[in-house]
C-alpha cells in the first residue's frame, strides 16, 4: 500500500478512471461532500496525515468554504500540493500556502476556449440586446419593446486582461471585424498581441466600444472597475464579464446602466452570487447567464485531466504543470 495519500474533495464526473489510476502510486481518499466543521475534524483528529496532494475546486468550496488561513492551519503538515480545478482561485489563501510550502496549480489553459466562446455570446448578445426579443417571443407577443441593436463591425473591443481568455476573445472578435486595443500590467511580445494595440489603462477606459474583463480577482482588482472608470468610458458602452462578478462594483454598474452611460452589458459572473443584484435582474438590457463559462463536457474533462496531471508530477517529480503566477519566481 502506498505510503502517501492523495485527497479528493467533491467530486470527479469526466476522469474518474484516471484518478482511480493514481491508486498505483497513491492511497486515494475523498471527501465528496459534508460541512466545512467536518472536514476540519477530519484534518484535526488525524484521517489526512498521510495525504500529500489535495485535488479541490470552485464546485467543492460549497463543502468547505475558503482555504483561509483557518482552514490551511488545520490541514495537515504533510500536504505539499493543492491542485485546484478552476482557472480562478480567491477563495484560497496564495499567500498562507506559499508560507506553509504549498504549491498550488489552476488550471487556466483549459478554459480558454469555452470562457471565450460565452463571452463573444455574450457580448453580441448585449449588442443586440437580444433578451427583449427572447423574453418577448416566449411570451407570445413577437418581438416585444425590441430596440434596433448595434453590429460589432468596425467596433473597439477594449480587453483587460489578454491572458489566455483575453487572446481567444481577441481571435473571435477580429472575426467580427473588431479592432482589438487590450492593457496589462505589461505588455506582451508581438506574437503573442496578434495585431492588437496596448494601450494604458486610461486609453482602455475612454477607447472602448465594448469592454472586456478577463483577468484574475486579487486585493489589487476587487473592483477594479467601478463609478470613476465609468465615467471615464465612451456614452454607450457595452460591458462583458466571463471572469470574477467582483472586479466591477455592481452598484456603480447599476447606475450606469440606469444613467445610459452604459447602453447594455452581458454577465457571467456576479459580485455574490449566486446571489444577483436586483438592478441587473429588473434590466432588460442586461444578458445574464449563471456562470456557464466552462460548463461544456470537452472542457470540464480536460480541466480534471489538467488537475491529475498536476498532481500527478506534483508527487513524482516536485513539479506542476499549471502552478499559480503568484508562485513562480
């Protein structure tokens, strides 16, 4: 039997044959459901103490709430891998992993595709202001109070944010016939910017046609976008976020929406959801969908695959394919 453990938390649907495969070099256990006072029992009265790698996500946090600093003190001292299955991560401790010498995957390659795919749905979808229409015609009146919507033809597609989301959103909007300006913290090399222009965020700001957030939620971004960027963006904006629902102030959005000052805006993801601000629910100029991002079947195996693998080199050679950018040196 194998000395060192591995732990599951909720549940694997898509690549169950390939974590059972890992009981050949690891003691597999699981966690598939319970409360967070749970499972810190379990940590505390020594059922993990051989555990090495834990595989979480997004969908387990229900069980255990954040891996904060209370929860990462209870793990035990022998983990030295949390490979999570998401490509956002904050609701677990970077910075309290990284001094206890936890290394810590994502996995933010496997979900480019499907995130960019909702968000060019999404974007023409708030172009077109198209859930007028879809409510009107399941309501049986036709095309109902339907407004005459906007091509994204010759449109500025702003993108904070070209990681690998921001870039796959970049190639379906120059499909469109979209020009792409984008801004990072620094700018990227000139295969990688595939004809878009880096501007300063400022430039962002006030040259978008439609503005895109695809970048990661950290202290520094909570609301990175909020009533002062507002004011600073073209009458008429159209708003997109597939990334995290807090990088935008939702009651700035509000009122921006209210005020016309942004015309339309298509949303995946919300301050505190699934809880979803009234003044987005009650706007028929709003697309909201409830976080589907990634939710194909293509997709989702590829981010478990992605997760094994991780935790896979993690144990065998002290490596991980994915490792967070807050930990690379």
């Amino acid at each position: 039997m194998p000395s060192q453990a591995a732990l599951l938390i909720g549940g694997i649907t898509h690549a169950r044959k390939e974590w059972e495969a890992l009981s050949s070099i690891l003691t597999l256990k699981e966690f598939p459901s319970g409360t967070r006072e749970e499972f810190i029992q379990n940590c505390k009265s020594g059922q993990y103490d051989d555990v090495v790698a834990i595989y979480r996500s997004n969908t387990s946090n229900k069980y255990t709430g954040n891996f904060n600093d209370e929860l990462l003190s209870a793990l035990p001292k022998s983990v030295r891998y949390i490979c999570h299955n998401g490509a956002g991560y904050d609701n677990l401790d970077i910075a309290g992993c990284t001094q206890r010498n936890i290394a810590v995957s994502s996995t933010p390659v496997a979900v480019n595709n499907a995130t960019a795919d909702v968000g060019i749905f999404l974007m023409i979808g708030a172009l077109r202001q198209a859930y007028v229409p879809i409510a009107a015609i399941r309501a049986g009146t036709w095309q109902g109070e339907t407004t005459t919507g906007h091509d994204p033809q010759g449109k500025v597609l702003g993108i904070l944010g070209m990681g690998g989301i921001g870039r796959e959103m970049a190639t379906r909007a120059k499909a469109f016939g979209m020009k792409i300006q984008y801004h990072n913290r620094t700018r990227l090399p000139a295969e990688l910017e595939a004809g878009a222009t880096y501007v300063s965020f400022d430039e962002l700001l006030a040259n978008s046609d439609v503005f895109s957030l695809n970048l990661a939620l950290n202290p520094s971004t909570r609301h990175i976008i909020g009533a002062t960027e507002f004011s600073k963006m073209k009458d008429g904006v159209v708003i997109v976020n597939t990334a995290r629902g807090a990088l935008i102030d939702e009651n700035a959005l509000v009122a921006a929406l209210d005020s016309g000052k942004v015309r339309s805006a298509g949303l995946d993801v919300y301050e505190e959801e699934p809880k979803v601000h009234p003044g987005l629910l009650s706007n028929p100029r709003v697309m909201l969908l409830p976080h589907i991002g990634t939710n194909t079947y293509e997709t989702q195996k590829e981010m478990e695959i992605l997760v094994l693998d991780n935790l896979k080199l993690g144990v065998e050679k002290g490596e991980l394919i994915t490792q967070v950018p807050e930990q690379k040196r």
